[in-house]
C-alpha cells in the first residue's frame, strides 16, 4: 500500500482526500447504492479473517467469500471503512447477519478509481500534486449509466482537521 518508506501510495493517499455521497440514512437505498457501483463490502468475520459480500439484492441471500488479509490485498481496490453503528446496523440487516460489525469496508471498483482520478484533475485543472499541496478534499457524486460510471465533482476544498 505504501513505498516502504512510511509513505503511502498515490492511490491511498487520493482514497484519503476524496469523499463519495452516498445515501448513509436510508440502509435499503444505501446497499442499492453499493450494488449499481459494483463494490465489495468486507464485514469481519474473526480475527484476521473477513467475509467478502460481492454480490446482494432484494429477496436473495448474499453471496460472500471468507478471506485473509492476502485476499484483501488479492483486490488491489482502495476501501473506505465506515465505524458508524447506525451505517453497521443497517448493513447488518440488509446482509442478513446475525450480529453487527464493529465496521464495515466498501472496495470500489478499479475503472471507478480511475474515473474519479480523471474527474478530480480535470475539476479545477490542478495537478495532483498541487492538490495535495493545497490540502484539498475531492467530493464526488457517482453513479452508473449502463456499463458506465458516471462521475461528478460535487466540490473540491480544503481538508477537515
């Protein structure tokens, strides 16, 4: 994830500024969301081993994979976790879990980072360095038509402390 000399990589430090809305409240609409992005939700299983959701909708079981930390690693996407009891309950009862994880992590998919990437330069004209040097966050919308993502930026600001 990093260069090995305490630094992370590009793509987890552009995970770490951009921010994407996504309609946290209502749980049912929440996982739809996920689904039309094509994520992988991870939910702890025990220590150092995971359950990979890949695929879910309405009325079907979800479909998961057990995995370690390898497997994470296997993905090659940038996550972001979500802590938020609320959010963990939810998803719990969308998956049909028996019990509520402490967190949950959402991997998006590749063709979607790259997007979001283009999107974020293109926003203000800046480079990537002169985003990060500014300290900037990237708020994005996102969404798929068809077997496109489509991707907007809601705004682009200074980072919250």
């Amino acid at each position: 994830m990093g260069d090995g000399r305490g630094q992370p990589s590009k793509r987890m430090a552009r995970k770490d500024r951009w921010i994407i809305v996504l309609p946290l409240q209502d749980h049912a609409q929440f996982m739809r969301k996920l689904a039309e992005l094509q994520t992988i939700i991870l939910v702890p299983d025990a220590p150092g081993r995971f359950r990979l959701y890949t695929a879910w909708s309405s009325g079907q079981a979800p479909v998961h994979t057990v995995v370690t930390v390898e497997g994470i690693r296997d993905l090659n996407r940038i996550w972001y976790t979500n802590t938020d009891a609320e959010v963990c309950v939810g998803v719990a009862k969308q998956l049909g879990l028996d019990t509520t994880p402490n967190y949950i992590a959402i991997f998006v998919p590749q063709e979607l980072e790259r997007e979001m990437a283009k999107k974020e330069l293109e926003y203000r004209q800046l480079s990537e360095e002169q985003i990060v040097q500014e300290k900037l966050e990237t708020v994005f919308d996102v969404m798929r038509s068809g077997a496109q993502f489509v991707v907007k930026v809601r705004e682009q600001k200074p980072r919250s402390q």
